[in-house]
C-alpha cells in the first residue's frame, strides 16, 4: 500500500486470523466465502472485490500433498502395526481425507488471498489504477 492510499491497517486481521476464519483482509468481517470453499464476490461490508485477487491452483497443489503425505503415512503405520481389515481402513482414511481436504483447503484459498492483498499483488503487467 501507498502512503496515499485511503486503506490503512487499523481493523485489518493478519494473514493467519483472515486465513483460519475467513475473514475480509480490508475490514476483517467475516465474508470471504459465499460457500464452503467459494469465494465471495466482493465483501459486503467494505466492498472489497474479491474477484481481483488469482489463487489459482496453488492451495489445491500445496493440500494434496501434505494430506496424501498424513493419510499414507497414517495408513502405512496402522497397517504395520495393527493389520486391521480393508474396511477399517476405508472407514478411517475417506473421510479423515475428505475433512482434511475442505478444511486446509478452504484456510490455505483464504490465506493466500489475504497475503496477495497485504502484499498489494496484481497480475503481470496491470498497472494499479
């Protein structure tokens, strides 16, 4: 941000608390998302607009990893350990899957949002207005 900017840190969350609650990096009220992991438009207290900012595929890229790393490695130790039937894994691992996904999902989506924002970040070669 500019020092001629009207925005200024007073009321802003941190990347951490606008990424964990899906808060407005601009006014911190909770409108990031308009679903579970969708974002808003724009935010419906100060009129930010969401759609300016480009997660992209990032977030999808960074929880695949990190969960397919959890869940194998869960699964591989209880296997060693206990030899449970298929089933039990299948009754363990989907839905710890699913849960870890929208969850870490939706947090990594809005932290990089609010992080592209504190940072002021554009598209190349879009000059700011």
């Amino acid at each position: 941000m500019t020092s001629g900017s009207p925005e200024t840190n007073k009321g802003q969350p941190g990347i951490g608390q606008a990424a964990l609650f899906g808060l407005c990096p601009r006014c911190g009220e909770k409108t990031m998302f308009d679903g579970v992991l969708a974002f808003s438009g724009k935010c419906s207290s100060c009129g930010l607009d969401y759609s300016r900012f480009n997660v992209g595929d990032g977030p999808a890229a960074l929880v695949t990893l990190v969960v397919g790393t959890i869940t194998v490695g869960l699964a591989i130790w209880l296997q060693l350990s206990v030899e449970p039937p298929w089933w039990v894994h299948a009754l363990l691992w989907i839905p710890l899957t699913f849960a870890l996904v929208i969850g870490l999902l939706r947090i990594t989506k809005a932290g990089l949002l609010a992080s592209e924002y504190g940072n002021d970040a554009r598209e190349a070669g879009r000059r700011k207005l």
